[in-house]
C-alpha cells in the first residue's frame, strides 16, 4: 500500500506544527499544495469556476490526462475540489468545483500568482547572471 493510499490518522492537537519536520502531519498536506499541478488547478477552478475535465485539462497548458487525474484525486482526497457526477446525462457529466477550504487556499495561490507577475522579470534576469557567472 502507498503513503498515499494509507489511512490518515488523527493529528495530535497538542503537538505543535513544524512544517519543517519531516514527520509533522502538516508536511504532507503542504507537498500536495507545493505541487505545480495542484497550485495551477486551483487557480483555474478559482478563476474559471466549475469545470469539466477536459475544459481544465486545456485551461492548464501542459499537464498530460494522467497527471490531471492524479491530482483531482489527491485535490478531492484533501477536500479542496468536489467531484459531481450527472448519471442522466449522456454521457455521464462529471463536473468539478472548489469546496470552500479549495476556495481559501486559491485565493492565496492568486497572492503567489500575483508577486510571481511582478517579479518574474527580474527572476529571469537573476538566472542569466548566474547562468553566465557559473558557465565559465
């Protein structure tokens, strides 16, 4: 069975949270978040609202079917997307949404988006100097 598939147990509320620790329960919880799939979904979701999945599959350039399909799981398993199933419809429409906890973390995912606008530009300038300094 994988770390993943195992089942969470009970956060002791008197233990402090170190995300820093390796074996602090907050750890986990911040590498699905960390995930460039999952920051790239989330915003999508906040941004663009409900989805099918191939309407978020082209709204996040790049990520491949499998990838999306992993991360909608590991999103719904950490309760920040809901999955909907229509079953009378033909074929089945199946619809994707932030849950209000999808809908907090989003909002901060846009404040990252934000800054990473701002800054990209002199980002890519740092990575040239260093390119050029480290290359000879």
């Amino acid at each position: 069975m994988s770390q993943q598939e195992q089942s969470p147990t009970a956060i002791d509320a008197d233990r402090p949270m170190d995300i820093l620790d390796a074996a602090c329960p907050s750890r986990d919880v911040f590498v699905d978040l960390a995930d460039k799939w999952a920051l790239l979904m989330l915003l999508s979701l906040r941004e663009q609202g409900v989805q099918r999945f191939s309407e978020l599959q082209r709204s996040i350039g790049g990520i491949s079917r499998k990838m999306l399909s992993q991360t909608l799981r590991t999103l719904e398993r950490d309760g920040l997307i809901q999955r909907t199933v229509d079953p009378n419809a033909t074929p089945p429409l199946v619809l994707y949404k932030l849950t209000d906890l999808g809908s907090e973390i989003a909002a901060e995912i846009r404040v990252l988006c934000s800054w990473t606008h701002k800054r990209a530009s002199q980002i890519h300038t740092a990575r040239l100097t260093y390119d050029q300094r480290t290359a000879s």
